[in-house]
C-alpha cells in the first residue's frame, strides 16, 4: 500500500520521501503505480489508462527497474516534462483533459526534480479516449478496453468508477436483549471499500482463500491487542475462525476471549468481507466491503463475577486496541489475502480512513478517570466517528502512533475530559524504546 504517497499534501512531498518509497524492494509497477525516466506516449497511454479504471501516481524521473549500479532516482526538467504530458494530452484526448502534476525537486543545485502526476478518476472523462480506443490498467501495464467495458463505461453515472474517497463504513449498532438493554460495552468498528478484478466478481468465495485469511489474522497483532482489554482476566481465547453467517460470497471470521460466566465471550472481533452481487448490475465499479468489529463486554463481565465492582477501560489499553486494529489492517500478509480474494493488485487495498466508536453509556463512564478530568457542563458523548489522516503512512510506527494518539485526544475532548493529552505522552514515554 503506498496511500501516503497518494493522497499527501503536495507540500509533504519531498525528494527524500520518494527517494525512500522508491528504494523499497516491494514498491513495483502496479494498477495504481508506475515508474518513468522520462516522458514518453506510453506515459501519456498510462494516463488515459488510471483515468479509465482506479486512477493512480506516475513518478517521472524514476527509473522503472532497480538495478545495482544504476542510479533510480534521477530526475527531469520538470516544466519542460509537464509542458510536454499536458500538449499531448490536450493532442491526444478524446474530450482533451490533463492529470494534476506535483514538482518534487532535487535537494541539491542540479536543477532536476520528480514531477508525480496523479491521476483522479472522479474528474477524468469517462471513457477517456485516446487515438479512439479506451485504455485500462491492468496489473502492472495498459490494456484496450473491449466492445463490452467501453458501453459500460460510457453507460457509467459521473463518478460511479470510483471509490468514495472517505471509505465509508456504517456505523455499526449495539446488541439488544429482549428486554431492551444493551448487551456490549461499546463497539469499535473500521474497515474499507475494494474495486473487484474480472475474476473475483464471479467466483465464489472458496474455503482456501477464506482460511488463509484467518491464519494471517492470527499471526498478526490483533489477537495480542485484543487480549489486553482483559487486563489479563481472561485465559483461553479462539483465535479466528469462520463462526456464523458465512455464505458463497460473505466470510465472517471470529475472534473469541471464553468465560465460565454469564458473559461467555467477554471480548470478541469480527472480521467480515462481503462481495458484491453481481447479477443485474450494470456498473463497472463493483466493491467489495471488508469490515472489522470490536466488541467489548469487559464491564460486564466484571459486574458478572463482583456485584458493585465497576469497571472502566484503562486509556493505555484502547491505545493498544487502536494500534494492533490498523498494525493488522496494514500488515501485508493480511492486505495479500484480502488482494487475493479480491483479485486485486495490494496496491488498492488501502488504509482504513475511518474509525467508529458506539458505547451503550457516556464515554466519560466509560474510560478509567486515572489522569482524567471532567470539564462541567461539557455535555454528553457516547461516541463518534473519527477520521484518519490519509497523510499518514499506518506501516510506520510513529506514523501509526500519531493517529491513535489523535483519535484518544479526538475521543477525550468530545466526551468532555481534560487531561487526555499528558495521559498519552506519559504512555508513549513509558513504552517508546529510547537510544
């Protein structure tokens, strides 16, 4: 995943940081990226051909291959570049349209800089034509568009291809028994939208796929967060597993803490991916959803085994909640199953952008008061949606830490709580390895 790149500021584009992201061994040629040394047609090609499926980042002045001994960073006369990508583009196109170019110069006095065209399918014309044939992306290179993809596309509603940029998920609901009351604490959910490849939108979700999935959500760092709202209580869990509603095109994995109490699953996470139907659809943009739920019922197991015990959820486990939730979203033998169930490039499954919290009481009940105070009359919050900062690289540690320390500030302040602040860096500091 590379979404940092994609979606920063251009003002947070240095050379340094592309000199990084290019150097990485798994940054290849793919649906969304590609590498130019120089301007060429095909440059051009690749242009009309992210327009006409996902959009996606062309570095100019990278070499596309690394090889020892040759320099991959080596740079362009960016105006003359631009000058010669925006005449062939207006030349070229069929309506005349141009991407947006970035100019990323050297740190040096050579004069050379990396121009990063972007491409964004929500303003490109679709179909953009070139030379009267429609390119796509494939994995990696350009393709034409066939009889059959080009009526779709010209049948498409003004930015139907494209993902929302938000990658929404609905906020989820808490449980009910019969009586009325609640039956969870509070309900952490993210998760993301996904482009299907021509042979994800027509099979069926096989076992394999399915299995493999869970297995990489076992070795990743979500069941180790997770334990950690029990603050130990708890010693035997079922790591994920297909539990429930399982069918030809839905996969629900389930992550389970056991208790021998009228709470028997006092922690559990819910991963689900759901594949679109696609019968009598028209569009060409159909998305698959991939979710992932939290669930805590931690107080209520507390109250299950001492009446009057009130338990609250100490500030530093949610941290490490927040943290193992996007390490595992990102972790890359995660973001490889749910590519392959998709049967997309890794590129295009991206970082969550949202976070939604729903409690069955008012945050401020809900957090252990250690370190915090209550501002009067701030008024009540059982909640929120937070946003993530598409700058933000979630691979990278203290990028990662950045956002869930923004979303615990973001989450004290709306529930009306000082001191949230001091909380977290008096964590980090205690948890930050130093030298």
């Amino acid at each position: 995943m590379t979404n940092s790149l994609f979606t920063a500021p251009a003002a947070d584009l240095t050379i340094e940081r592309i000199r990084t992201f290019a150097a990485r061994p798994d940054q290849v040629e793919s649906l969304t990226l590609e590498f130019k040394r120089e301007y060429s047609i095909s440059l051009v090609k690749t242009i009309a051909a992210m327009a006409n499926t996902y959009g996606g980042t062309i570095l100019v002045g990278i070499n596309d291959k690394v090889e020892p001994g040759v320099e991959r960073v080596v740079g362009v006369d960016a105006q003359a570049t631009i000058d010669k990508i925006a005449s062939t583009c207006s030349e070229k196109f069929d309506p005349p349209w141009e991407p947006t170019f970035i100019t990323v110069p050297f740190d040096d006095d050579s004069g050379r800089s990396v121009v990063v065209v972007r491409v964004d399918p929500n303003t490109a014309p679709r179909p953009l034509l070139m030379d009267m044939k429609a390119p796509i992306r494939l994995s990696g290179q350009n393709s034409t568009a066939d009889r059959e993809r080009l009526l779709r596309l010209a049948r498409e509603e003004p930015s139907a291809g494209v993902l929302p940029t938000g990658q929404h998920v609905m906020t989820p609901r808490l449980g009910q028994a019969e009586g009325g009351e609640y039956t969870e604490d509070f309900i952490l959910r993210s998760g993301i939208n996904l482009p299907m490849g021509e042979a994800g939108v027509w099979r069926p979700l096989s076992e394999r796929s399915v299995l493999s999935l869970a297995k990489a959500l076992n070795d990743s760092a979500f069941p180790s967060a997770l334990q950690t709202l029990g603050q130990g209580s708890f010693d035997q869990f079922v790591g994920f597993r297909p539990l429930g509603h399982n069918r030809s095109r839905t996969a629900r994995l389930v992550f389970q803490a056991i208790s021998r109490t009228p709470v028997p699953n006092p922690v559990e996470a819910v991963v689900t991916v759901d594949l679109p139907e696609v019968y009598g659809s028209v569009s060409t943009a159909l998305t698959a959803n991939v979710t992932i739920d939290v669930i805590a019922r931690v107080r209520r197991y507390a109250d299950s085994i001492e009446s009057g015990l009130e338990y609250r959820y100490p500030v530093p486990n949610l941290a490490d909640l927040l943290d193992g939730l996007l390490r595992t979203a990102v972790d890359p033998e995660v973001v490889t199953e749910i590519a392959r169930i998709t049967d997309i490039d890794t590129t295009l499954v991206t970082q969550p952008r949202e976070l939604h919290l729903v409690a069955d009481r008012q945050v401020k009940e809900l957090l252990h008061p250690d370190g915090l105070t209550e501002i009067p009359d701030a008024g009540a919050s059982a909640g929120g949606i937070f946003r993530a900062n598409p700058a933000l690289d979630l691979r990278v540690t203290a990028e990662r830490q950045e956002q869930v320390d923004d979303w615990l500030r973001q989450l004290g302040l709306d529930a009306g709580l000082t001191g949230m602040e001091a909380l977290i860096e008096d964590y980090r500091a205690k948890t930050t390895p130093t030298g």
